[in-house]
C-alpha cells in the first residue's frame, strides 16, 4: 500500500447505504438485525505492511448505517487517533469514510475491524457466548492479517471474550490466550465510545501514542 496513490487507489469497501447523508433516528432502527456483515473492514489487500489492526466490539447503528467504522457524532476515536498523530488530520466518519481516510490509514498500515460484525444499540447486547465465538474467530483470521500489533477497543468485552476476567487495559500477556501467534503483540485500550467518561481524548491519544511507540518498525 505504500506505493499506492490517492490518485488510483479504488476502495473494495461498500459505499455508504445512506448515499452521503446523517442517518435519521428511522434511518438507525432500520440497522438493529442479525446482519453478521453490517460494516466493511479496513483491511489492504496484501497484509504484509500491517502495523495496527485496531479491533471494535462491535459496531453501533450508526456505524452500520453510514458503514464507517466509529462513525456517530461524539465518539472519541478519531480525534483521539488525530491528536495522537495517527492520522494528518481529523476524519470526519458521520456520513461515511472517505476513500482517501482509508487510504492514509492503510499507508501508515493501520487496519480497522471488529469482534463482532453485527450491529446493536448498546455492547451489552451481546451475549456471552457471541463474545467467546468472536474472540475465537479473531484468532483464526491473525492467520491471514498477520498485524505486528493488536488492539482491542474495550476491557469489558475482552475479559468476556478471552476468559480473563481479571484482564487489566494495556498490553496483555498472550501466553494466556489459547493459540494466539506468540509475534503477534496484544492490547487492550479503552472504549472510545462518548459515553465512557473516564478517558477523554487527550488521555486516549497518550495510549494510542504508547501503544504505536510499542510497536517494532
């Protein structure tokens, strides 16, 4: 990806359903189902330059309306992956992720994808037995998407997920998950969900900072 231009890099990503517009509250109703696929990952084509793999929970309706990855107003990912210098500046995702948005990530081998690919309201709408099917399944896609890093966007979930329910945010020792590649490091970061009060963006930033630093060129 690193030699590819703004000029003729093609998305394999579906536009969003919306055409470019806010969702309306009927818009957002309409993305509560069991679709598995609601939103696309950002993912390149070869995974050999992949830096980051930053793994959602799950996307909320918003997300999935606009298939944008963090996309309702108010959440703190993007301008938290800005001010930490992640991105040159700050994505705007509330209609849609613009294909040069996705292409500077990609440059900077930066992925997005999540646990789980269905929508919901809330996280705790998922079950526990959907979280440790969506853990494992993460495992088995490392495989192919071979990150240096991992990082999963949520402590609740992970704990669920991995069966460690004593887990604590910051990089975790993956010796105690079964089957995940030993040169393949793993953290967990805060949800950047508006509603999490205890992380505000400049705190956000400073651990989206430490966790790139982290990472071996």
């Amino acid at each position: 990806m690193k030699d590819v231009s703004e000029d003729n890099f093609v998305s394999n990503r579906r536009p969003s359903p919306l055409g470019g517009r806010k969702p309306t509250k009927d818009d957002l109703a309409a993305f509560a189902t069991d679709d598995p696929n609601a939103i696309d990952d950002i993912l390149p084509s070869d995974s050999s330059g992949l830096k980051m793999l930053i793994v959602g929970i799950n996307p909320g309706l918003w997300t999935a309306a606009v298939n944008a990855p963090f996309a309702r107003p108010g959440n703190r990912f993007w301008p938290s992956l800005h001010q930490a210098g992640l991105t040159d500046h700050q994505v705007d995702a509330s209609c849609g992720l613009d294909p040069a948005d996705e292409l500077q990530l990609l440059k900077r081998g930066i992925g997005l994808t999540n646990l789980i690919g269905r929508a919901t309201v809330r996280a705790d709408e998922l079950s526990r037995q959907e979280l440790r099917e969506s853990a494992a399944h993460l495992i088995d896609r490392l495989a192919d998407i071979r990150p240096r890093a991992v990082a999963i966007a949520g402590i609740t979930a992970f704990r669920t997920g991995y069966r460690l329910p004593k887990a604590q945010l910051g990089r975790q020792d993956t010796t105690l998950i079964e089957r995940w590649p030993a040169d393949v490091a793993l953290h967990v970061v805060p949800q950047p969900s508006g509603l999490n009060a205890h992380y505000q963006i400049p705190d956000l930033a400073r651990i989206w900072r430490e966790v790139w630093n982290s990472i071996d060129d």
